[in-house]
C-alpha cells in the first residue's frame, strides 16, 4: 500500500510554470501516482533544501516511476546531500531506477560513490549508464575497471567505457583506447577516436591520422575532430608551461 493517500491532483504543469514549490512538495506527498511522477520531474528545477528533503523521501514511493523521476531531480539539483540515499537506490529492485540513480550520482559528482559505482559495473541492465556516471565522476580509481570493459563483448559497453575515460582524461588509458580504433565495431572506433581527441596525449596523433582511412565516413568524421581537439588540448598544454 502506498503511504500517498491521491487527494490532492492539481494541474502539475501550471504549478512548475507558476514556480509553486509548496504546491509541487504537496501533490508529490499527495498526488495519484501519475501526479506524483509528475511533479517528482519538475521539482528539478528548484534549488531548495525543502525540495531536496522532499524527493529523497520520495526515493522510497511504492510507485518506480515516482522514484525514477526523484532519482533524476536529485541529479538535477545535484549536492551531495543526496548522495547516501541514492547509493541506496542503487540496489532498487527495478533497473530503470537504478539507472536514474547511477546517472545522478554521476552529476553529483560526489566520491563516496566511486565504490558503489564500480560495483554496479557489474549490473548488466545498467552498467553502460554506469561507466558514463564513472566519466563524470572523474576519479582516477575509476580508470583500470573502465579499460578492462574494453575487452567486453558488448561493443555498447566497451563504447560507453570508451566515452568515460576520455572524460576523466587519464593517459592510461591512451594505449588501450588506440588499439580500440581497429575494434570491428563502428561505434567503439568513433568513441575510442572522441575519447584520444579529449585525452589530448600526441602518442595518439599519429594512429589517428592512419584512422583517417577507415571505411566509415562518420568514423573519418570523429577522427578529425578528434584530431583537432588533441591539438587544441596540446596548445593549451602548452601555453601553459
């Protein structure tokens, strides 16, 4: 049974335009479940410590569409006060939830998530929105575990790990991701050359170029914005010292 009792079903839409905080709070503790949902996706937009308290209480609604939704807006407003609550979410019975609360973690950015994100790589429903929640994360600890997806026989997978690590821009990762612009598979090609281009390291200038040749014209296309990003990275590089 569900702790929402359903009285109170205003016009969820007019409420998010009218800036009504108090009246959104309200329909997420009383709404039906449609309502709820509803108002748990645009309390997003407000910053307020009571919203916040609001939608983590929602993180535990009978309904998984009310605890995705409050998963999202948490991201959104994105403190980590939120953080311990949506680790928690992380082991929700329904895999679109805990996509949500990987993903906001993600934004967040908070470390006390570094752990519990490498353990859900182990979740195969959710693991690509996982490595990218890893990327934004940014955490150096993230890096070995995303390099070993590169081996996986999921190219969406090795593509989303692929992805993360040029977000977290290790050199590490700058050998495993040039041997992955020969993978058969189009997609991890076009990520393992955005991933080179964001790193910014020159020992990829040069597999890069050789890339150029793939028989993918969007690959090509990657290729040479890769290529020019690298060079833009290593100009500020070099400016800088």
């Amino acid at each position: 049974m569900s702790i929402f009792d359903g009285s109170f079903n205003p016009d969820v839409e007019k409420l998010e335009n009218e800036g009504d905080v108090k009246g959104l709070i309200k329909t997420l503790q009383k709404g039906n479940q449609k309502n709820r949902a509803t108002a748990a996706r645009a309390l997003g937009r407000f910053k307020e410590e009571s919203v916040e308290k609001s939608l983590i209480k929602a993180l535990e609604d009978d309904d998984p569409d009310v605890r995705w939704n409050a998963a999202s807006s948490l991201g959104k407003i994105g403190t980590a006060n939120s953080t311990l609550f949506l680790l928690n979410t992380l082991l929700d019975e329904k895999w679109y939830v805990r996509q949500h609360a990987a993903e906001a973690l993600g934004e967040i950015g908070d470390e006390r998530a570094l752990v519990p994100l490498l353990e859900s790589l182990k979740d195969e429903k959710i693991r690509n929105n996982v490595a990218i929640a890893l990327g934004h994360l940014g955490d150096p600890g993230a890096v070995d575990h995303l390099i070993d997806a590169l081996k996986d026989d999921d190219y969406s997978f090795r593509s989303a790990a692929e992805e993360a690590l040029g977000m977290i821009g290790d050199e590490k990762a700058v050998p495993p991701l040039i041997e992955s612009l020969k993978d058969d598979d189009v997609s991890v090609r076009r990520h393992a050359a955005g991933a080179l281009g964001m790193i910014g390291d020159e020992r990829a200038i040069k597999p890069l170029l050789a890339a150029m040749d793939d028989k993918k014209w969007y690959v090509r296309l990657q290729v040479e914005e890769a290529i020019q990003e690298l060079n833009n990275r290593l100009k500020e590089k070099n400016n800088s010292e």
